[in-house]
C-alpha cells in the first residue's frame, strides 16, 4: 500500500471526504488527514461548496442574511465557514451582512434632520434605534450634537 504523493493528492483532492478519500486508498481517515496535512492539500469537502444550494436560492438567502441575523447566521445553518458566505455573497454580488443602519434613511436625509432635530433622542425614538445609533451617525456625518451647535 505505497502511494507516491502525486496520486495521494489527486485521491484526496478529488475525495468529497477524508473518509471517502481513506476508503479508496484503503488506509484509515486519520492517516488520510495526515498525508493531506503533509501535501498541503484539502478535500472537496472542506471548501463546504458541496453544502450550499443552487446559486438562485443561495441569492435569496444571502439577502435574506444581510435583512435578518447576518451572515454568521446563515453560515451556522449550513454547517460552512463565514468566509465561504462572504465569497459567494460576493461572487453572486449580494452582501449578506447585516445592515447596521437598517431603519434609518439616506445620508443626505440623515444629516439634514440631524442639523434641524432639537435631541438625538427624540430621532432615535422615531426611527426605533438605540440613541447612540443616532450620535454615531452624526459624528461619521460630521453633525455637531444639538448642546453644541453655535458654540465656537
């Protein structure tokens, strides 16, 4: 049972599994991972590709993601690593982060009711976010708090 590493690593890369990988080479699944750890090689199995539905779906449920828990959610559901949402999320051109202004309109609206409100409270209490949500924003948008407007 003496494999030359070419072939070990044409099994394992092609292998779903290490198990899958052990049972063609005949050898058992822990000294399978150890040659693969040697080669520097990985399974199809550990990509987690074989794991994610159809490229409509999967667009759905990135977008879904990015409205709801966010992508470390939906990773968990599937059983694959963040990393892999994130790329597919990017190769399929959706973004399944969760949005941290959802609620709260565009920069341009933002910052004109930021400069007119009386408290950032009263603001948060509208758009139904925490009030350092709103403080936040104001600094990135570059809006002094109502106390300190026409202080100099």
């Amino acid at each position: 049972m003496l494999y030359d590493d070419v072939t070990l690593s044409r099994v394992i890369q092609r292998a779903k599994s290490l198990e899958e990988a052990a049972s063609l080479l005949g050898v058992s699944k822990t000294w399978t991972r150890r040659q693969a750890d040697r080669l520097g090689v990985r399974t199809q199995f550990r990509y987690g590709v074989e794991r994610l539905p159809d490229d409509a779906r999967l667009k759905r449920m990135l977008a879904d993601a990015g409205r709801g828990r966010g992508a470390e959610e939906l990773a968990r559901r599937l059983g694959v690593t963040v990393a892999l949402i994130l790329e597919e999320g990017e190769r399929l051109g959706v973004d399944p982060r969760r949005r941290t202004r959802a609620g709260l309109p565009d920069d341009a609206t933002l910052k004109r009711e930021l400069e007119t409100c009386a408290r950032f409270t009263d603001l948060a209490r509208r758009y139904a976010v925490a009030p350092h949500t709103i403080r936040n924003q104001a600094k990135r948008l570059g809006v002094p708090s109502p106390t300190m407007r026409g202080r100099v």
